[in-house]
C-alpha cells in the first residue's frame, strides 16, 4: 500500500467489484434519462395535446401515441399520454432499485474486503507498532473511518456520477429547446461547483480535526471502560468525568466550528439555487409570452431546474463527503502503510531444545537504554531465574526471546544452539517459546476456550490436566458452569490469582521446548506457588525454563540465578553460591526472609 495513491487503493480493494459499480451506473444513467422523460410528456400534453401546436415525443413514444391517439378526443388523448408517463416512472423504479442493489453488493463486497484487509494486517503488525499506537485510536479508524468510506462508496459515489449525467442530459435536452435561456441557466452550474470546490478545500483540515478528536474522545472511554476498577477503587469517578468532558467539550467544539462552515455553505447555496429558479421563471415567462418558447417548453425548464436544483446543491456535500472520506482513506492508508512483520523465505526451522546464548545484547526504548552488554547462557533442560528490580530489562529479555522486539543490528546476538534468532521463522520460534506474560490477559469466552487457545485440541482431559498443574482446577469446578464458565472482559470475573493460573495452564497446553514465566505468580500465595513450582518441575522437564519474579521462594530451586541491576548482570549462580557473597542478591533474600519471619 506505501506506493499506492487512495485511488489506487480504492482500486485495488475494488477487484472483482467493478462489475456491480458499471452496472450501477448504467442503471442509474437509465433512471435518469427516464426521469427527464416525464416533463417532456407534461411539456408535450400542454402544447400538443392541449394546445394543439405541433411539438413531439423523444423516441419510439411518438409514432406508439400517433398509433393509439384519436385525433379530437381529448380525454382518450391525455388518458394515453398519462400511461406514458406513468410506463417512464414505474421502468425508472425499477432501474433505480437495481442500481441501489448493485451498488449495495459491491460497496458492502469492497468493505468487507478492506476490513479483512485491515484486521489482517493489525494482526502482523510488530508488537512495537502497538505499544506506540493507541487502541483506541486505532479501532476508531477500523470502525468509524471504514464507515465513512463504505457511505461514500455505497450512497455518495453513485449520487456524484447520477449528478453528473442528469446535468449532461438535462442541458443537452434544454439547448434543443431554447439555447439562450440554456446557457443563462448554465452560468449558475460553474458559479456552485466553483463555491463548491473552495469549500471542498477550506473543510479538509477542519474534518481531519473533528476525526481526531473523535479518536481522542474513543481513547478516554476504551481506557476508563478497561480501567473501571481502578477507577471505582480510588473514587475516581468525578476526575474521570471531567477528563471525558475535557475531551467531548473539544470533539464539541470542533464540530460546532465544522457546523457553522456547512451553515455558510448551505446559506449561501440557497441564493444561488433560487436565484437560478428565478432567472428560469423571469425570462422563460418572458421568452413564452413573446413565442420564443412554448408553454410546454417552460414547463420542461421549470421541472429540470427544479430536478437539477438538489442535486447540483448537493453536490457540495457529496464533495464535503469526498473530503471526509479522503480523510478517512489516509488515516486507514497509514495503518496499511505501517510495515508488517515478513517472514524470511529462507528462515529456519531448527531444533529448540539447545543451550539458548546472549551475546553482548544492548537494546534502548525510544533512546532509553535497558540492556547494556548482556551476556549470559541457559543450559538446555534447566532452570534460569531473574530477578532484579524494576526496569533492569528482565521482561525484555523475555521479549527478545520471543522476538516481539527484533535486536537491531549490532547491538549483540541471540542464539539457540547455534543459530541466530533473527534467522529462525518467527511463527516457529513462538511455537516453541511458551510465555507466560506479566500483564495476564484472558479473552472473553469460556474458561476452557481460554486455556485450550494454545492447542485447538479441544481435549477436556488435556486441559484439565494442565488446569491442575496450574493448581487452577478445583477453583473451576468449584463454578456453577465449571470449564463453560464465561470469563468477563479481560477476564474481570476471575480473581488476580485465578487469572495466572488460568494462564499458566494455556502455556502449558503448547508443551513448548522452551517456557517462559514472566513474573506470573505474583499474584498467588506462597503454598501455591510452591505447589505449581512442584508440579511444573515434573511436567516441564526436558524443557528450559525461564523464570522471572521479584520473590526469591519462586526462584531459589532453580539451577542457575541472574541479577540485573540497571540493565547490566550484577551477580549469576546458584542460590547457595549467591546467598555467600553478600550481595543484591543476599540483600533482598534477608530483607524477604525477615518479611516472612515477622
């Protein structure tokens, strides 16, 4: 998409659409034409009919009147010229319903295909992409944009090309009827799509403001919606109404300033419509009584300025949609300019149960420097603890690991065996690496959904033994539903330790080489996370395990132990070994041992 204009893009999310689009056209170019065909019959039983002056019908209706028609009888006269017009609007129906129908498969088929596209491409985007965009400014692009463009594509677009053909018809019918007052009449149609255009320009920014602040205001209630209970539990209802009111005064604001350009726009079309109704009245009244056109004539002028007078007004705000929907495509183009993660054709596949290298490993957030210089080893089979305070790089460790972030170059290498991470497939790599994340999120279906998501096996054996190992399954048992419980939003109706060990349970259900517990017992008490580490030991063994928690208990019993301390190994060995040198290490064990004792 980084090469491609918004036409383009439109283009291309338009294959195998065109179809519905040309025949929508056709069918409403047939509307049209049917609808101008209507004054023409009126302006032809006024001066024919009526009159008696010798004026025709367009096409094969005036040798079907003269067929039927009996001269002096008037009511038989209008009778038939009345089923013509009646045959004209009901066939004008009928190819306006099938426009309405073609246009509503290939609109709907065009935006079905751009949100496949968009969910798509969000989901293999880098997780770096999401931590730096706001969720819910992004949902509000794959929601309210996307609608913006599906009621431009589905009403918008087909009223810009129906406008364009009844001006091309209307006038081409009118300057076969009288030209003079044709090309006064045209002076108007430049003059409103000039005013239009500038306005077109001039409302860009101001919708582009408007979307975000939309996208703001979308932000506050995706963040107080997934916080409320944080909020509840400080009393923080009446600061987080004033910070929406902050942000919808705002969205308010912008679309009061955005309301009183469309005022002045509509305002001033008004004149100019009427005033184009009256120059027809005036001088068609003035042409009539002097024989320069008939009565008839000026029916059929007055009935196309009138038929025309919407649309050519309307076509401001079609272009005021163009300029929302030109908004819309670039802020959706951004996300599908956004560059995914690309899986290398030659990547590898190579066996994960190795000895896992940091190599002099530096890494930065946005010019913050978090790893300094790490090397390390993990011995395939064993266990690995981390611990270190806040900040000193443990869970990006992790995150290397998995390869959320990539290790840019020169900043060190990781390998497994002896294979350099950056070449093995990511979708492989994530296979083999079982993590268990530190901010625990379970989605909204049911507990078992929730726990089998790793294997799709939807093996109720399986996944009650892994429950149990997570020391998880009597908790679920012991709910009405058991394993069908619904869990709520991001998993609120589960307690904090619940939710670990719910988690703990999906990782495990990947029987993964290589498993990573990122600080994810913190929520559990000391006899069950002694009783998860007991059983983890005997269902992980063969595999490498990774264990990161700020509680020595969780990690005393492991093979090897790192200490971070500001981005850099401050001390690695085994607890015993750690605890005799009188270090960070041997300083927080007193501190937590003491803890504990009081």
């Amino acid at each position: 998409m980084k090469n491609f204009s918004q036409y383009k893009m439109m283009m291309f999310f338009a294959r195998g659409m065109k179809r519905f689009f040309l025949f929508a056209v056709f069918a409403s170019a047939a509307a049209a034409l049917l609808g101008f065909l209507t004054p023409l019959i009126v302006g032809f039983t006024v001066d024919a009919v009526i009159g008696g002056e010798g004026t025709t019908l367009p096409g094969p209706l005036m040798p079907a009147y003269e067929h039927f028609a009996i001269e002096g009888n008037l009511a038989r006269n209008l009778l038939l010229c009345a089923i013509f017009a009646a045959l004209s609007a009901i066939l004008g129906g009928f190819f306006n319903f099938g426009s309405r129908v073609s246009m509503a498969k290939g609109a709907e088929a065009f935006i079905k295909k751009l949100r496949d596209s968009l969910f798509s491409h969000t989901q293999s985007l880098p997780f770096e992409w999401h931590t730096k965009n706001l969720t819910g400014d992004t949902i509000q692009r794959c929601t309210s944009d996307v609608e913006t463009v599906r009621r431009f594509v589905f009403q918008q677009l087909i009223e810009v090309l129906r406008t364009v053909i009844l001006v091309a018809v209307a006038y081409s019918i009118m300057f076969t009827m009288n030209v003079t007052l044709s090309l006064l009449i045209l002076i108007f149609v430049p003059l409103i799509l000039g005013y239009s255009i500038y306005f077109y320009r001039s409302i860009a920014s101001k919708f582009l403001a408007c979307d975000e602040a939309e996208g703001e205001l979308m932000v506050r209630v995706q963040e107080n919606l997934t916080g409320v209970r944080v909020v509840r539990a400080f009393g923080r209802e009446r600061f987080e109404k004033e910070r929406f009111d902050e942000k919808n005064t705002n969205f308010m604001n912008k679309w009061l300033k955005l309301g009183g350009t469309l005022g002045w726009y509509w305002g001033v079309g008004d004149i100019v419509a009427y005033s184009q109704l009256l120059v027809v009245i005036v001088l068609g009244s003035y042409f009539a009584a002097n024989g320069h056109i008939t009565f008839g004539g000026l029916l059929v002028f007055i009935s196309y300025t009138l038929t025309l007078m919407w649309p050519v007004r309307a076509l401001g705000r079609l272009l005021t949609e163009m300029s929302k929907t030109g908004v819309s495509l670039k802020r959706i183009k951004e996300i599908l300019d956004a560059t995914a993660e690309e899986e290398d054709l030659d990547a590898m596949h190579p066996p994960m149960d190795r000895d896992i290298v940091f190599d002099n490993v530096t890494f930065t957030y946005d010019e913050h420097p978090v790893l300094k210089n790490v090397s390390f080893t993990i011995k395939r089979g064993s266990t690995f603890a981390i611990l270190g305070p806040t900040g000193s790089g443990k869970s990006t460790i992790t995150y290397l690991l998995n390869r959320l972030y990539d290790l840019p170059e020169g900043c060190g290498e990781i390998k497994i065996g002896d294979v350099n991470i950056q070449n093995i497939s990511r979708g492989y790599l994530r296979s083999n690496v079982g993590l268990v994340l530190q901010q625990t999120f379970l989605f909204s279906r049911t507990i078992f959904e929730n726990i089998d998501i790793a294997s799709r096996e939807r093996d109720m054996m399986r996944v009650r033994e892994k429950a149990q190992i997570a020391a998880v399954d009597e908790n679920i048992m012991s709910f009405a539903q058991g394993y069908d419980t619904i869990v709520g939003e991001r998993g609120v109706t589960l307690s904090g330790g619940q939710k670990q060990r719910v988690a703990i349970a999906r990782t495990l259900m990947m029987d993964a080489p290589i498993m990573v517990f990122d600080d994810s017992m913190s929520a559990l008490d000391m006899e069950t996370d002694a009783k998860i580490r007991e059983s983890l030991r005997e269902d992980t063994s063969g595999a490498t395990v990774i264990l990161i928690s700020h509680r020595i208990s969780t990690l005393m019993t492991a093979d090897t132990i790192m200490v971070l301390d500001d981005g850099k190994i401050a001390e690695i060995g085994t607890h015993s070994e750690l605890v005799r040198r009188n270090g960070t290490y041997r300083r927080i064990y007193d501190l937590q041992s003491g803890y504990v004792e009081n």
